[in-house]
C-alpha cells in the first residue's frame, strides 16, 4: 500500500504494516508509520 509522506514529502510503499482506524469526524481511514521518519501517515478510504 502507499501512502504519501507530508515530512518526506514523497510516496513511501509501506507493504503490510497499516492499520483501520477511524477519525474524529467518523470517516474510516489507514494508518501507518513512515518508514524513514517515524511520521504517522493515513490515508481516507471508502466507506
């Protein structure tokens, strides 16, 4: 799976390591860690 990394400021392929969660406004979404800097990335997906 990619995420966009905001710090990087590039695509990072994160494979695997992500996870559901869902944010404050209630819209379900995908975490993961950059694998670079540390820096949590998510990324809003379909209902």
């Amino acid at each position: 799976m990619v995420f966009y990394c905001v710090k990087c400021r590039a695509k990072k392929d994160v494979g695997e390591n992500y996870e559901r969660v869902t944010l404050k406004n209630g819209r379900p979404a995908l975490k993961a860690v950059c694998p670079d800097c540390g820096t949590a990335m998510y990324k809003i997906v379909a209902a």
